[in-house]
C-alpha cells in the first residue's frame, strides 16, 4: 500500500515501546511533511547519538569516556548512589540537593526475566569501593525487582562501607524517574542504613 521507504519509516517508529502500527504512521506523515532543514536537523540528532557511550567509572550516558558527574571536582566522590538506569540519574539531579556520584547498573535483578545480577553493572561498583567512599546510597525503585537487587548489593557491600536506601515516601511499585522532586528529597533525606538480613 505505502512505498517501501515509507513503510521503513513506519517499522523504524514502531520498534519505539509504546508505539502502534496507526501512531508509526501518524509519525512518517508527520516527518514527510517537515521542512527539509527540519528533517536535516533530526536525523543529525538521530546520528550523533551513536557517539553517546557509557561512563566508563559509573556507565552514566556520555559523549566523553568519563561522564561530566565523574570528571566533576566539585561532586562528593565519597557518596555513591546507585541506580538502575541514567533516567533515574535525571530525576534525582532534578531535585537539585545531592552532590555525590553515581552508579549505573542497567537494570535490575529480574530472575522471571533472565536477569542475573552477573549481567548487571556491579563488579565495577565493587572496584570503585576502594577505601575512598563512605556511603553507598542504593536508590531503586520499591518494588520486587528493585528490593531484591538492593538487598543483593547489601550484602555484597555490608562489610566495605556503609550503605543506606532511601526512605519511604517513593510509593511502592512505583519508578523514580516519576518521583516529584520533594518527594523524593524526602527520601533522600531519610534514608536509612540497608539491613542485609
């Protein structure tokens, strides 16, 4: 029905999550029509991001080998807060009240999934515990996945340094990325020391 290229345009928008046949094609209608320094634009953007790469201390999203939280002198390099993923980075940083670092494991542990925590970002986390961190704040999200893993990491990292999780206030089930700011400076707040019983 549509000429091949189009329908590439399609199927390139439909592996977007979230996005159906009817809305992949609401898209390429809405690219065609754009002016041709408009669509010039977007692909530069779509191609540039090939050059984004993970940090090479936290696995943070970067254009650089170290992202510019880790290069930054200004951060304190003895707090760790651990997230899932970089979106979760955004959302804390948001807030605008915690100055550590981070750590990105790109995911969590998810057994119904395959996950294990050897297909996680953690034996880089455990190099960066070398004597110079204090605190290790795991900030997942509180649901089952985000528990199990925070747990797992409790008890890798119970006898090297001190590790809290943030407090309540973030809703059960919920995600971070979602979190208002107040809400989750409440947590950051409140954190307590992980318990890894």
């Amino acid at each position: 029905m549509y000429p091949d290229k189009f329908e590439d345009v399609m199927y390139a928008f439909h592996r977007l999550p979230g996005v159906g046949m009817k809305t992949a094609e609401r898209y390429a209608y809405e690219v065609m029509n754009w002016e041709p320094e408009v669509l010039d634009q977007f692909l530069k953007a779509l191609n540039g991001i090939k050059k984004v790469k993970r940090c090479k201390i936290c696995g943070n999203l970067s254009d650089q080998d170290i992202c510019s939280i880790c290069s930054d002198d200004h951060r304190n390099h003895a707090q760790i807060c651990v997230v899932a993923n970089s979106k979760d980075i955004s959302a804390i940083e948001n807030m605008q009240s915690y100055d550590g670092t981070y750590h990105v494991l790109n995911g969590v542990i998810n057994t119904a999934k395959g996950i294990l925590p050897d297909q996680l970002n953690i034996d880089s986390l455990m190099n960066r515990i070398d004597g110079t961190v204090n605190e290790v704040i795991l900030a997942l999200d509180p649901n089952i996945e985000g528990e199990t893993t925070s747990l797992y990491l409790s008890k890798l990292l119970e006898d090297k340094v001190e590790v809290s999780q943030l407090a309540s206030g973030i809703p059960v089930g919920s995600h971070l990325e979602y979190a208002d700011r107040r809400t989750l400076a409440r947590a950051f707040e409140g954190r307590r020391k992980s318990k890894s019983e």
